[in-house]
C-alpha cells in the first residue's frame, strides 16, 4: 500500500524529489474509527511542491478512490489522507496465514545480517536467581525476535570465571569437600584461611564437596584431613567446581526453555591473547596514551591518588571520559578484558546486543566507543537494560529458596507457576520499566492474568477446531483445505477486527525487532485473543455469528478458517515469546 501511495503521490506530483519519497509513510491510525491506513504523503511533499498541505491531500484522495483495494478514502486534520481496504483484502490474509503457517510474518529486515545477542552471562558461583530472570527471558525473545525478522543470530554466554569471586568459589567449594571427607572445620575458622573469607556458605555447595570427594578421595587434603597446600588443589576444584556449577545454571536456563549456542570462557579469551591483541590494534591506530584520570564522582580529593595508566581515547567515540586499559601496574583493567571479549564477538559478528542489568548503565557508552574504535564503525553495539523484578505473594516479599536462603531461586520460581507464566509474565512489560511478579496473580485464570487469558484463547480456538473436524470431518479442517475456502462471509465489524489484527502481525515483528523490544509481541498476543474473545462473546448473542451452524455449512467452514488463522497466529506470536501455546486448559 505504501508503494501505491507514493505511485499516487506521483501522479499528483510528477516532480516530487525521490528522497521526498522516500519518507513517505503508511501505518495503522491510532484510532481505528480513522479507517485501515494513514498516509502524511501531504504534509511531507507540501515544501517542497510549495502548495497547501491540504490541496495535495484533495488530489491525493482522488487518485486513490480508483483503487481496486480501497473501499473509502478522505482527508483529515491538516493533510493527512486516511485510508479504509475492502474487505477481500484482509480475506486474503487470513488464507495467507493458513498456507504459510509458522512462516507466516517472518521478514527478511534483517537481510542476514549477524547479530550476537548475549545475556544472561550470570557469575558461575550459585544457582540462577530470579534477579538472572528478567534479562534470560527478555534476550531469549529477543533473539527469536530477530530471528523471525531475518537476521542470522547467535545466543552467547559469558562465563566470568577468572575473577575474584570465582577464587571465593573454589575456597568454599573446598570447604565442603574437606566436610564430605569428614573433617568439619567451622565456617569462621576456614574464612580465615581463605584469601577473602568464606563468601559461599549456601547448600547447594555441599553436591560439589561430595563429587570431590568420590572422584578424589582424601587426595586433596592433608595427611590428617586438612588444609593442604594451595597448589595441590587449587586448580582441580577450581575447574570442577566451575563444571559442576555450569551444569546446573544450563540445567536452570533449559527448565526456561533457554540454549545458547556458545558459551565462551573468560579465562580462556584471557589465555587467548586476544585481550593484549585488542589493546595493540588501539595502541597502533594512536588511541592509547599514558594519563591520569580525574576522581571518580563523589570522591573526595585526598581520598584519591591519582597514578598514571594507560588510557583508551574512548570520548573520540561518545563516551563521556577517557577510560583505563592498564592500570599503573601494568595489568590490565577489568574494562580491557571486555574490550578483548566483544573484539572476539565482533569479529564474527555485525550486531553486537548486550542484554544487562539496569545497574550497568555506566557500561554503555565505554563499550560502545571500544567497539566502534576496534570494528573502525563496521560493527554496531546496542544494550538492552533489565530492570530488577520484586516477587510478591498475598502482597507480601517472597523469599522462596530453602537450599539458598537470601535469595529467591529462578527454578524455585519454576516450579511455583510453570516456566510460560514466568516468560509471557517477564514479557508483558518493557525490559527498562519496574516489574512486580505477583505468585497469585500469574496462577489465577482470570481475563487479569494475561499469561490465561491468550492460553484461553488458543485452547478455545482449539476447541473449536477440534468440533469442526467432528463435524465435517478431519481432512475437511486441515489449514490446506481451510485455505481453499469463500470467506466473503466474514464481513462482521468483530470478523474483521480480528482479521486486521492478523494483518498487523508482520508489521509488529520488524517495527518489534527494530526497536529491541520483544514486549511489543506479548501486547500483540493480548490484542489478538481480546479480539478473538470479543468475537466468541458477540457469536453467543448473535446466533448468526457463530462458528458452527448445522444449516451453513459452507459458512462455518469459512469461519473455521478464520478460527485457524487465528490459531496459527497466537502460535507463532507465542513462539517468539517461547511459549508453548496449550490445546485445552483444565
């Protein structure tokens, strides 16, 4: 439509500049009272034809009254021309979607384009927590979003496992092993021993110091049962410790529907080389020189030594400030180290999207000068912030987790609802907005609980589905047979609202995907099945509406394909989400 709007446009304005063209749009109006599309046509070529926004906007409707789409087209407000499409149009959308099936709205905006979407990437040193949810389900969608939207995409995990909190872990990991071997040193006592105390007392630590010990017996302590030297041990629990760990965060992300294709290890980009290598290709290119930061906000002056390092030109990028690579030392930054991660992702890479927490704001605009410095522009990086989630129930805190006991468990949270109330719920808000995850609420089937309310309109679309196989027979309601159907009888204002939703589904994937916002698809899915709800409740006082009458038999089946339609769309919209769409509910 936007392509003949503009062929109209240039009908009316044979001189009209192609980069006027170009920015012509045609997008639903807010109010559906305005018709089906609305064009600003008038109001862009207005300048530059140096006539009256409203006089192009005459001529405009003319030319589009002729079209064989078009049912009815006027003028309004200052220029703007609405437009209202026959009804054979959206007929066709609806077969469209029956012969398409689950490629049905799938774009190719993304013209294959490499995107890398990371998230999650939680420290290896627990269980998942439902702190970890929010960004897993949010950068899940969305990888399925771009997906959808035609770019190649790769899920990615980074394992922070080379910092200090991974050598927290392996002291207590050892703790628990010395108490599988029956030597039952108290915490207090071993946080002595320990470089930085004993930081990880949870439970769940008690299975590593038990698989130690099976797999090594009393080798890794001291004749008596004790601590033994470091070095003879350190390295080995160290590494298994962080498998066993590993196991169970892959364990908690599949029991959300979660995989990554890659999983990439920051001691091994670290062993690698490729943190020196980025650092060098900067030094080379003259971003790199040795300087003194001013004081971080906040902190006093003669609380702050000031020490020469070695400083990245990030502000010729956007960045607010130059930022450290090296430290006075000469060891690197812990910013380096991520410099030389995303050279690594963006060498494979043509979209770089980090999924984060909210408390990582200040981790933007560094990140992005240094990897518009390193790809030299080739490459783009984008982060998506996750606000924290408050659980509640009977309106009250939750601490769920018995094992972990400060922290509310993402499996814990799985097990209370069901892994789809977490995701379609984690969906229903945009990522950046504050979010309170009421237990109650997400359980109740009520019209309020919108994880039931689009489940209840699959199952009842089902249901539906199902009757008209036994009526008619089950070849006679296959998607294919439905397809081949006259549906010039859907002409109700409820038939074609659903129907112009349906329609919308393509439009909501690119604008969704462009916009990093897979929340926009869960609203969709809302939308959808209200319209689907409000057809079902108008078939119960119209009896004419109905979707199987004995006496109309090519009518229901015509409206049996509508119900397909609609069917086959909520799965796809619930698939981006990685929902399962459910058959019936009980």
């Amino acid at each position: 439509m936007r392509e003949k709007v503009v062929t109209a446009l240039k009908a009316v304005l044979p001189d009209l500049p192609d980069d006027v063209a170009a920015r012509v749009e045609v997008t639903p109006p807010r109010d559906a009272a305005h018709g089906d599309m609305a064009t600003n046509a008038a109001l862009l070529a207005a300048k530059p034809a140096k006539r009256k926004p409203f006089e192009i906007a005459k001529e405009l409707v003319a030319e589009l009254a002729s079209l064989p789409e078009i049912a009815h087209v006027e003028m309004a407000g200052p220029g703007f021309v609405n437009m209202t499409l026959k009804p054979d149009l959206f007929h066709d959308v609806a077969k469209a979607v029956l012969k398409r099936g689950a490629a049905y709205g799938r774009s190719s905006l993304g013209a294959g384009r490499r995107a890398n979407v990371e998230y999650v990437s939680a420290n290896p040193t627990g269980p998942m927590h439902v702190g970890h949810c929010r960004g897993a389900v949010v950068g899940d969608a969305l990888a399925n979003l771009l997906d959808a939207a035609g770019f190649k995409v790769t899920r990615e995990y980074y394992v922070n496992d080379a910092g200090a909190q991974v050598i927290a872990l392996t002291w207590a990991a050892y703790w628990r092993y010395l108490q599988a071997i029956g030597t039952d040193i108290p915490a207090e006592e071993f946080g002595e021993l320990a470089p930085s105390g004993l930081q990880y007392q949870g439970e769940y630590l008690i299975a590593v110091g038990q698989a130690l010990a099976e797999k090594h017996g009393r080798s890794l302590a001291n004749a008596d049962g004790g601590v033994a030297p470091e070095t003879t041990w350190f390295e080995t629990v160290r590494a298994e410790a962080l498998e066993h760990m590993m196991g169970m965060i892959r364990d908690d992300l599949a029991a959300l529907g979660i995989h990554h294709e890659i999983f990439s290890s920051e001691a091994e980009v670290l062993k690698s080389g490729e943190v020196d290598a980025a650092i060098a290709n900067l030094e080379k290119r003259g971003l790199l020189y040795e300087g003194v930061l001013e004081p971080p906000k906040g902190k006093k002056l003669e609380d702050w030594e000031a020490r020469p390092q070695t400083l990245f030109r990030s502000t010729e990028f956007g960045d607010d400030q130059d930022r450290a690579l090296r430290k006075s030392d000469g060891s690197n930054t812990y910013f380096a180290n991520d410099v030389g991660y995303h050279a690594r992702k963006a060498s494979r890479s043509d979209l770089l999207i980090d999924v984060l927490g909210a408390d990582h704001g200040g981790y933007v605009s560094r990140m992005r000068a240094a990897v518009a410095a390193l790809t030299e522009g080739k490459t783009d990086f984008e982060v998506v912030m996750c606000q924290i989630v408050r659980v509640v129930k009977d309106g009250e805190p939750v601490r769920m987790s018995k094992r972990a006991g400060t922290f509310v468990t993402l499996r814990d949270l799985i097990d209370e609802v069901g892994r789809d109330a977490v995701r379609f719920t984690m969906l229903t808000r945009k990522a950046d907005a504050q979010m309170e995850f009421d237990l109650n609420a997400v359980v109740a089937q009520t019209r309020d609980n919108p994880v039931f309310y689009v489940n209840y309109a699959h199952a009842r679309c089902r249901s539906v589905l199902r009757l008209g196989e036994e009526t008619y027979g089950a070849a006679a309601v296959t998607e294919e047979a439905l397809a081949g159907q006259d549906l010039s009888i859907l002409t109700a204002d409820e038939e074609l609202a659903v129907l112009r939703r349906i329609a919308n589904l393509p439009r909501q994937i690119e604008a969704a995907a462009l916009a990093r916002e897979p929340h926009r698809i869960a609203t969709y899915c809302i939308d959808l099945a209200s319209d689907f709800h409000a057809l079902w409740n108008r078939g119960r006082e119209d009896t004419s509406l109905r979707f199987i009458q004995d006496d109309a038999p090519e009518a229901s089946k015509a409206r049996l394909a509508l119900v397909a339609a609609i069917a086959s769309t909520l799965r796809i919209g619930l698939g981006i989400l990685g929902v399962e769409a459910v058959e019936e509910l009980r």
